[in-house]
C-alpha cells in the first residue's frame, strides 16, 4: 500500500473513532431508553467499521477531540435530532469516498453504503418531542414576526418614542401571544388532538420570546434624534436572524429545503414591516401625530 493510500485509511478510521466515542457520550447523557439505545447501535456500527480500517492500517488513531465537544455542546443546546443530522452533513466521509477506495480495498464500497444506511434508518428512530411541535412554533413565530415587524415598523414612524413603540409593542404582542395560544388550543381540540394543551404552550412561547427579542433595541438603544430608526433597523435585523436560525434548524432536523423556506419567511415579515412603515407615515402625516 502506497503512502497516501495508508493516510486515507487512517484518516477513514478517525472520522469513525471520532463518531464512535461522539456517539457513546450522547448516549450516556439520553435519559430516554429508546433514544439511547439508537444511538449506542450507531455507536456499535462506527466501531465495527473503525476495526476494520485498523486491520489494514495496523495502527492506532485517537478520536477528534474538538469535533466531540462541539457537537455534545450542540446536542445539549439544540437536541439530539438535530445534532445527529449535523453530524451525518458534517462527515468528510461518506459512501461516494469508500466507492472509490473500493478497487484497493475490496468492500470498502460496501462497508459505505451499509454505513450511510444504517444511520439513515437509526437516525429516524430516534423519538424527539420537540420536534413533533414544529408546527406549533412555526405557527408561533411566524405569526409574531409578521405581525410585531409590522407594528414596530408602523409605530417607529408614527410615535417616534422608543419607549411607547416598546411598550405598545410589549402590550400588542402579549396580547397577540395568549390569543395565538387559546386559536391553536381551541383549532387542536377539534381535532381531537390529546396534545392540544402542549400545542397552544409552543405556539404562546415561541410568540412571547419573539415579540421580546424584537423589542429590546427600543429598550436598551439610546433614544436620540436617530435611535428610533437604529432601534427600528436592529429590531429587523433580529427578526431576519431570528427566521435565518430557526429555518436552518428544521432544515437540518427534518431534512427539508433551507432556501426556499428562509426566502418565504423573510419575504412575508419584511415585506409586512415596509407595508407598515409607509401606514405609520400616512398616519402620522394625515393625523398630524407629534409625540
């Protein structure tokens, strides 16, 4: 075996000890027994696949470190489900790599394609409830950015006091927030959804720290001649970071298109918030409004 055919190899073997260690940790830290028992199969199936490297390597490799602890501190921030689609986008790796190596080490393309598909069908098993109320958080943040963008926007123009349009904003959106709740609750409840209550609590959540995180500029950013309009543009600035992360993650864990979902949202928010902005001028203009 060539020289840089060895490096491969062991480079093989430590992208499968560094998953086999990951995944012995996240297994150890699951309190769910399902969940943990995945993931200690996948566990199971990255030490197989590490031996075998080892018999053609003859040599020892040490998992990465660094790689470890960031995805156990993505798993405890974000959840598993997530953490382990992160991990299988992550792997430099895969089934294409082995197919190649295939013709100098016979079954590598099989070992490949029997990895990819295992921890395709264990990664569905696992069981998050998090996740099962996407739609309820969606629904929450969605709802909250469109409306409390465009509130701000319209009151930013038409008040011109970062404190009032704070204010007004804190009052609409907890109003909105509880209203969003009891719509979800009540829609659940006719369909006969025993998960009804846990429903409304995501959607009021997700509805509540939005409308919190949008109007903390006009709270902490000094009210000068243009603080208002700094307060305005950070508030959407949140809003857009707010829709970039939230999109990512549920592209990641549920394995749906980013672009799309992230151009929709922020096309609706922002385009909302401008409406606003032009009804707060022609408030403020035809009313004469001066605070």
């Amino acid at each position: 075996m060539e020289d840089w055919q060895k490096n491969k190899v062991i480079a093989f073997q430590k992208e499968e000890i560094t998953n086999y260690h990951l995944y012995s940790q996240l297994a150890n830290t699951i309190k769910d027994v399902h969940n943990a028992q995945v993931i200690r199969d996948m566990a199971a199936t990255e030490m197989n696949h590490y031996q075998f490297w080892k018999k053609i390597s003859q040599v020892e490799v040490q998992p990465n470190q660094i790689q470890i602890f960031f995805f156990m501190l993505m798993a405890r921030l974000l959840g598993l489900t997530f953490s382990i689609k992160l991990i299988e986008k992550a792997e430099s790796v895969g089934a294409k790599e082995y197919e190649e190596f295939d013709a100098v080490i016979p079954g590598a393309a099989k070992l490949g394609k029997e990895e990819e598909e295992h921890e395709a069908a264990l990664a569905a098993m696992i069981q998050e409830e998090f996740l099962s109320y996407v739609g309820s958080i969606v629904l929450g943040l969605n709802d909250a950015l469109v409306e409390l963008t465009g509130t701000l926007a319209g009151l930013t123009l038409a008040l011109q006091n970062g404190k009032l349009v704070a204010i007004s904003g804190l009052i609409t959106g907890i109003a909105a927030a509880f209203s969003m709740a009891a719509s979800e609750f009540l829609s659940a409840r006719a369909d006969n959804d025993a998960k009804a209550g846990r429903s409304a609590i995501y959607t009021g959540v997700a509805y509540l720290i939005t409308v919190v995180l949008l109007i903390l500029p006009y709270l902490l950013i000094p009210q000068t001649n243009s603080g208002i309009f700094i307060s305005l543009a950070v508030t959407l600035v949140i809003a857009i970071l707010i829709i970039l992360g939230f999109n990512f993650y549920v592209s990641v864990a549920k394995e749906l298109p980013f672009k799309q979902r992230f151009l929709e949202m922020l096309g609706i928010s922002m385009g909302v918030a401008a409406f606003s902005f032009l009804v707060g001028l022609l408030v403020r203009s035809v009313f004469g409004i001066d605070v």
